[in-house]
C-alpha cells in the first residue's frame, strides 16, 4: 500500500498482488461457511432440517464474502486508499456501517434461508418473512447512511465531478435506491413475499453486479494512471538523451537546446482517450448486464421486441441495437489510439510514424466492421446490396475516381511509410514537417507555421525528398557577404565561431567555413558544413 501510495509508483504489480490478497483473505471465514453448508446440503443421510440449514449456510457464505470483500477493500492504507485513491473519510464511514449491517443481516438472511427450505408453510410465512423484511430494512438504512447527499459517499465523489449525472439527478437516485429495498420489505410485509423474494435475488444479482463495475473500473484507471506516468517517463528520457546527443556532451544548459524532433505523446490526450474508452465500456456492459438480470422478471422490458416499425420487419429493438452498435463504434474509433499507446504500442520497438500508422488502420478497420454489424443489425446483408453496390462502385469510379486514388494512396502511405509524422520533407516548393496523414491528404506545416493540405496521391506519384527517413541530421549551407578589403581570416574566424556556439548547431561533424567566391560588391563566404537536428532549421538564426 505505500507504494502504491506514492505519486512516483509507475507499477502494476502491486495493484495486481494487491488485489489478489484481498480477495484471497476475503474468502477465507466465508469459504469456511460454504463448505459447512454444503456439507450438510449435500449428504443424502441429511434429513430436511439439516439441508435446511446447509442451504441456508450456503447463501449466507456469499453475503459474508461480499462484505468481507468490501470490507477489505475499504481498510486503511488497502486497496481503495492507497491503490484507487478514494476518500479515507468514505472509507471509513463504509467500514463503520458495515459492522452493524453484518450483525444484523447474516442471521435475519439466514433465519429466512432455513425457514423457506424446511417445508414449513406457517413456519416460512412468520418466522422467514419477518427475517426477510429485517434484512431488507436493515440494508435500506445502510444505503440511506451511506449514500445520504450530504457527510455519505456521495459528498466526497461529487467533489471531483461536480455537475455530473450523479449530482444534477441526485434527488432520483438516491430516493430510488433507498426505497427499492424498503419497498420490497414493504411487499413482503403486505403479504406478496413470494413475489419480493424473487425480486430480492434479482436485486442482490444486481448489487454484486454493481460492486464488480466499480472494483474493476477503479483497477483499470489504476492501471491507466500507471502507464501514463510511465508514458510520462519515458518521453522525459527521451526528450533528455535527444538534448544531449544535439548538445555533443558540451556544457550548454538543457533550456537551449533543440527538443526531440520525434513528436511528442500528447500524455494527456491518450489518458482521456483509454479513459473515455473504458468507461464507455463498463457503462455498455453495466447495461446489457442489468438487462439480462431483469428482463425475465419485468415483462415490460420485452415490449421493444414486440413493437415493429410500420411497413417493415424491423423492431425497436433492433434499432436500438443498431444504435448501440454505431455508437459503441463512434467511440471505438474516437478513442482507440490511446487505448492502443497504453496497452500495445509502448511495449514494442515503434517510432511516432508507426504508431500513428497503426492507430490509423485500427481507426478504419473498427469503422468498417462497425458499419457491417450495424447494417446487420438492420437487416441489410451483403446478398441484398451487392448489385447496387457494384453499380454505385462503377459511377463512383468515374466520377469520384481522383478521391478514391487518394484514398488508396493514403493506405499505401500509411503501410510502406515513404513519409511518415514527424519527418521534415519537400514536395515541389513546399518543405515541412508531416503533423497529420488522413484518409484524402495530407498536412504539412511549413516553417512560417502555415498548414498545406496536399492530396495523397502526389506524394505516391510525384517526387518527394525527405530529409529524415532515415537519418535525423541534415546539413545547411550559410552565406555571408564581407566587403572588399575586410580581414578574410577575422571573417572566417567569427563565422565559426557564431556557428559553434548557436545552440541547434552540432559540435560533430563540426562546421566548416570556405570563401566561395567573388561578388558584385562583397566577398562571398559560406558555412558549408552546418549540421543540425531535422525539424529545427537554423539557417535564419544563423544568418542573423
């Protein structure tokens, strides 16, 4: 825990070991408890009474596990504290509630339990009912103590997300999830217990559920908050040995010299993006996940398969599912370059301009099969389109034929990398640095900071000089004019001086300074071996 602690920690494992420990000590007592009842439930000598108790043993095994779990997670310096970064405060108010909850809940559940398995009908109906609205009215007052909106969990989550959904709908939540299981107490009391204790499984189905999201949605950020101080390393590293080698190991200070003409990862942006990302996803699964909890038991649910769109086949909810299937793809694709740097990317050998490469193709090839799926969604299969597809490739293959080789040439950019982000290029009378490779053209910005839009297709069929495929450093040729009768070897002199102590300039292979020729009305002299990094030119600051 106090590594994990620390704003340092760019590891892990120590989530993960922590993780485990929790869960493995967490099982323990109730594990213990599972294996009594199951014992005694599945003896065959065992009269009813004693699978009575065993069944009722079984049950209560799982909601000791789930507090035991809870309880662990929210101990001092555990896994909420020191891994997930949640509020000690909470955390403690949890632990709090949660003594009082177990007392009371485990013996009225499992007096419940016994009651409704021992054959009993008065004895279920008295006895296990009263059981049943005690354990339900007892976890109402948890979550109302919990969950309260003011001094409860609550509070201390809406400090980071203020105006958020929780805050801006906090007063139809919170009533819903206080009263959900009143109401059954309330059902059970008035005499539909048969009915509330079907809705009690489902509820507790859903509250296990819930608690999953959460764990694993605070793991993964956690994980996301480690590879981004490790992304965060790595370009300081980077941006560090790129100083030094531009410096050739003089003493000039780190602020002047040329930054890594590799672009940077934007940290900050692939953060968001994977965070974007995930929960977009735990919300979608969440859902889905709810559904299939309820669906069986609330019929109304059942009524967007059963209402059709007028004149066709399709229901309401297969436009539903298509459009969870466009959005999901929106999003996928929005976002699928940060996820990809996070997970994959940042393990393997990849300059900028592969990573770009393969975050675009990733982008394309989610595109497409999210747009197949949702057409299927809709009913509209390959067998049905084909013919009008072929027709509109032939008219569009006419009519569209300079975007389409646009197209293609950007994949074959993209795949054979004649160019790629980052690289300092000439294209005509145009020379820059490649900041961005689309799906038609290409941005180039040159060095007045003015973006070209430059179609795919020239850089595949006209020629292109890049001056960085495979080598950062290029040379620059400087003149200088003197005029007649000035001191030629002073001259030579300042000159190299001024380009030895320009800062972008490299020390090795070192400038050199040649008298090139006669002018009108000057000595013309020439700084011939001007090397620098690509992406920086200094010939205007060294003609200045």
């Amino acid at each position: 825990g106090e590594i994990a602690a620390r704003g340092s920690c760019n590891r892990f494992l120590p989530t993960i070991e922590t993780v485990a420990l929790t869960v493995l000590s967490s099982t323990f007592w109730p594990g213990i408890v599972f294996w009594i009842g199951w014992r005694l439930s599945s003896t065959d000598a065992a009269g009813d009474f004693s699978k009575a108790i065993g069944a009722g043993l079984v049950i209560v095994s799982g909601v000791f596990f789930v507090q035991r779990l809870l309880w662990r997670t929210c101990c001092g310096k555990g896994l909420g504290e020191a891994h997930f970064g949640w509020s000690p405060s909470s955390l403690k108010l949890i632990r709090q509630n949660l003594r009082w909850l177990t007392i009371a809940v485990l013996p009225l559940a499992f007096v419940a339990v016994v009651l409704g398995n021992q054959g009993r009908v008065d004895w279920d109906n008295s006895l296990g009912r009263i059981g049943f609205v005690g354990a339900l009215a007892a976890f109402a007052l948890f979550t109302q103590r919990i969950l309260r909106t003011t001094g409860g969990v609550f509070q201390a989550i809406i400090t980071h997300r203020q105006n958020g959904w929780l805050d801006r709908f906090r007063y139809v939540w919170y009533p819903a999830v206080v009263l959900i299981p009143a109401t059954l107490a309330g059902l059970a009391a008035a005499g539909y217990y048969y009915t509330a204790q079907h809705l009690a499984v489902r509820l507790a189905a859903t509250i296990c559920l819930m608690m999953g999201v959460v764990l694993l949605r605070a793991v993964l950020l956690r994980w996301i908050l480690v590879n981004k101080r490790k992304l965060a390393i790595e370009e300081a590293r980077k941006r560090r040995a790129a100083q030094s080698e531009a410096a050739g190991g003089d003493d000039t200070p780190a602020a002047e010299l040329p930054a890594s003409t590799e672009p940077d990862r934007n940290v900050a942006v692939i953060d968001a993006q994977t965070r974007r990302l995930v929960e977009y996803s735990l919300a979608v699964a969440a859902l889905l996940a709810l559904w299939f909890t309820w669906v069986d038991v609330l019929p109304a649910l059942n009524i967007l398969n059963k209402f059709e769109i007028p004149h066709t086949t399709l229901t309401l909810a297969d436009l539903g599912l298509a459009a969870l299937v466009l959005a999901t793809t929106t999003i996928a694709a929005k976002n699928i370059p940060g996820l990809l740097e996070m997970a994959v990317l940042q393990h393997l050998p990849i300059d900028a301009g592969g990573r770009y490469a393969v975050a675009t193709v990733s982008r394309y090839l989610i595109s497409i099969t999210g747009i197949v799926i949702c057409f299927g969604a809709l009913g509209v299969g390959w067998s049905k389109v084909q013919w009008l597809v072929a027709a509109m490739s032939l008219g569009l293959g006419f009519g569209l034929q300079e975007i389409f080789a646009n197209f293609i040439s950007g994949l074959i950019i993209l795949f054979e990398r004649p160019i790629r982000v980052g690289d300092v290029i000439t294209i005509g009378d145009v020379s820059g640095v490649v900041s961005r490779i689309r799906i038609r053209a290409t941005t180039v910005t040159d060095w007045d900071r003015k973006e070209l839009v430059i179609p795919n297709k020239e850089f595949i069929t006209g020629r292109v000089l890049n001056w960085t495929l495979t080598n950062q450093v290029n040379r620059v040729v400087v003149e200088v004019g003197v005029a007649y009768g000035s001191d030629t070897e002073l001259t030579t002199k300042i000159l190299l001086d001024i380009a030895q102590q320009h800062p972008l300039v490299l020390i090795d292979p070192p400038p050199q300074v040649v008298f090139s020729s006669f002018g009108a009305s000057a000595l013309n002299f020439a700084d011939t071996n001007v090397f620098y990094v690509a992406g920086m030119p200094p010939a205007k600051d060294a003609q200045t």
